[in-house]
C-alpha cells in the first residue's frame, strides 16, 4: 500500500514537472517584440541605383513611425525601426538580413526595396519566422507561390503592362512595338506582362534589348531600338535608365512613344531628366504628392514631411509611410499578445479602404496575399506627372467608388499601391 502511494506520489510530481515545462515552452516571447518596443527592420537602397528611392521610403517610415510613438506607439510599445543599405546587390541585401533578423532580432521586415533583393533575402527571413511585409516592389514573387510568411501590396509589373500596353498601342496606331529591359528578375516581370498583353491583342514584339543592372550607357540598345523603326518602347527601366534612355533617343532625334512601370514612376524622372522626359508614359498607383494643388488633408501631411525633413514628399515617402501605419493597424488589433500567429490572424481579414493618396481599395485572406492587383495609367506633361485614367486590373472605377468611404480615411488605415 505504502509502495502504491510513493508511486502515486512519483506519477503526480512528473506530470506536475511536465506541465510546468510544456507552459514554458509552449509560449516562447516572438522575437523583437516586449513590453515596451516592437523592433522592426527594413532593407533600402542607400547607396546605389535606387538611392533615391531608398531616402524617400527611410523617410516615410520614419515620418511614421515618429508619429506613432508620439501617440503612444502600439498597445503600449514603441516602435524601433532600423535600416541596413544594400546598395541594390542581393548578396548585400542577403548580409543585411542576416544582421537584422540574427543579430538585431527583428519582429518582421518592412518594405524591403527590389526585386532580386528581395528573393536573396527571405529565406534568412523565413528561416526566423519573420514576415516579408509590403516589399517595395511589383514583382509576382512577392506574394506567389504561397508562404504564410509573405504580404504584398503593389500591383505587380506584369498586371501593370498586360493592360497598360496594349491600351497604349492600339490608342497611338503603334506599329513596331519594342521592349528594353533590365536583365533580372524585374525587367523580366515587366517584359512579359507586356508581352502578354500584346498577345491577347494579337500584337507582339517587333525588337527586344537587355542592359545589365548598374548600367550607365544606353546608346548601343538605344542604336538598335532605332534602326529597327520602332515607334513604342515598352521600359524596364528604373531611375538613372530611364533618364539615360530617354534623354539618349532625343539627341539621336528617336521619338517614339516610351511607356514604363510604376518602378520608373517617379518625380526624380522629370526633376533630373529635364524637358526631355516630357511625354513619357508610365504606370501607376498613388499620385505623386505634388506640394501644390492637393487636398487639405494630404497638403498638411506633406506639409508636415517637408517640416520634418526639409524636402518634398515623393510616391516612395507614400510607400514607406502607409506600409508603417499599415502594419500599426493590423497590429494594433492583434492586441497585446502580439507575434506572428496574431498578426496573421489580422492580416487574414483585413479591408483597406481608398485613402487620402489615392489608392485603390485592397482586402487579404488566408488565401489572397497581395492587397490590390490595380493600377493607372500616367504620363509627364510640362514637368509633372498627370494620371490619364481611372484604375483598371483587378479593381474597376466603379468598385472603387464604392469601396470608398465618406471621408478620406486616416493614416493608419491607409495603404499604399507600388511600384
């Protein structure tokens, strides 16, 4: 009897010890989040091609997050955003990440810019159990195929130029149509959305040319564009090839009709590029903030982000502003037993309206990772780019007037659409 009763005993101390052990490690805190901060991590381009792009987005989120720790942060947590460089190359991109995710403990990674970047960078993300949240960039990999890891919010590059680009040609009468691109994973999401398009409308490429990433001369695919007689160039271009391209084909007296993604939809393109750029057509999805001529609501905020930083807002100051508040909203309705389960879970049912800066409406669910497949078509006249027509892709005007609400919605509901 004695026996039974220390075995007994024995059998309850064990399921006791079991149980204390299975609540601690059931449960373990999510990395970069505590009781009083939330560490998030971004990776831009600070130093290379897309430096410019990479300041405007720093400078968003900062503008953001700035704003959000005034208010008291999130369920009580302040937020800490650090940002690495990549120079826009994938083996920096992959070293960036390392850091952020193994050594600064990031709880998710913010509008990471650039394509082949992005691809170089997520599985040390994954690896973590880091979400990939609103990359700047288009491109289809970004939310396909599907990882419970992965949030997209830009229209992709190839939606973008399957509808833009046949639209485009067939209003000019465009004959020869041509494509150059840059030869990556990017300048490829932009060739073939376009060559889709074309195909579906019973046109196809009369030429095609590549440039390497970082290059600065053009004249050579700019030569071979001409002598082919081509009177449309579809771009994969970014900044400094757009300008290059462009600015090459009007010294050469080459003046076709150039039509580019929202990865060359950019106040930069004018602003350097000149007169020259005038007439160039471009994909879109938030309109520039031009400092003049906006709504009330809007010019205070640009107001307030020239203020702060002493320059005018861009569309990519849009991106890295409304991906932070974005992230605050979904959250902040996580709760305080935030981690990436929750966050998920949030994300998962999530409606954004049409915000102050234009964007189209975007929903997500378990199964629907990129926010809104929608775009618009602009071109730069006299120095600054004016949008030409309503969203078409995924959500069409009528939907969108519908989905909007009475009055512009706040900051932390607003979300933006890419390049």
């Amino acid at each position: 009897m004695q026996r039974i009763s220390r075995l007994t005993a024995l059998l309850g101390l064990l399921a006791l010890t079991a149980g204390a052990t299975q609540a601690q490690t059931k449960a373990p805190p999510p990395q970069g989040v505590s009781d009083k901060e939330i560490v998030l991590g971004s990776i831009q381009d600070m130093s290379g091609p897309l430096a410019g792009f990479g300041k405007q987005a720093r400078l968003g989120m900062m503008l953001a997050v700035d704003e959000l720790n005034e208010q008291g942060g999130i369920n009580g947590r302040k937020l800490r955003l650090i940002v690495e460089d990549s120079g826009y190359d994938p083996k920096k991109a992959v070293l960036a990440a390392q850091k952020l995710v193994n050594q600064d403990k990031i709880f998710m990674m913010m509008g990471h810019i650039g394509t082949a970047q992005n691809l170089a960078a997520m599985p040390v993300q994954f690896e973590k159990n880091v979400i990939n949240f609103f990359p700047i960039t288009a491109a289809r990999e970004m939310y396909e195929p599907f990882h419970r890891l992965k949030y997209s919010f830009a229209a992709t590059y190839y939606e973008q130029m399957r509808h833009a680009v046949p639209k485009l040609a067939k209003e000019k009468g465009a004959r020869k149509i041509c494509t150059l691109y840059q030869d990556d994973e990017f300048g490829m999401e932009v060739y073939q959305g376009a060559e889709a398009g074309l195909k579906a409308a019973g046109m196809d490429f009369a030429e095609k040319t590549t440039y390497k990433r970082g290059a600065t001369d053009f004249s050579s695919q700019v030569a071979k564009l001409q002598s082919s007689g081509c009177d449309m160039v579809v771009l994969g271009t970014l900044i400094r090839e757009t300008i290059g391209t462009i600015g090459t084909s009007r010294k050469l007296g080459f003046n076709p009709t150039f039509i580019g993604s929202s990865g060359a939809y950019t106040d930069l393109i004018h602003k350097l590029g000149g007169k020259a750029m005038d007439g160039m057509y471009a994909t879109m999805t938030v309109q520039n903030p031009y400092t003049e001529g906006l709504s009330p609501q809007l010019q205070f905020w640009a107001n307030k982000y020239k203020t702060k930083f002493n320059e005018d807002p861009t569309v990519f100051s849009v991106y890295g502003y409304v991906i932070i508040n974005t992230f605050a909203n979904a959250a902040t309705k996580a709760g305080k037993n935030l981690n990436t389960d929750s966050f998920i879970k949030v994300m998962d049912t999530l409606s954004l309206p049409t915000d102050i800066f234009g964007s189209a409406p975007a929903t997500f669910s378990p199964t629907k990772r990129l926010g809104s497949n929608a775009s618009r078509l602009s071109q730069i006249q006299d120095g600054r780019w004016k949008a030409l027509t309503e969203y078409f892709g995924e959500a069409a005007p009528a939907a969108a007037a519908k989905a909007a609400p009475a009055k512009p919605a706040t900051a932390k509901e607003a979300t933006p659409k890419k390049p």
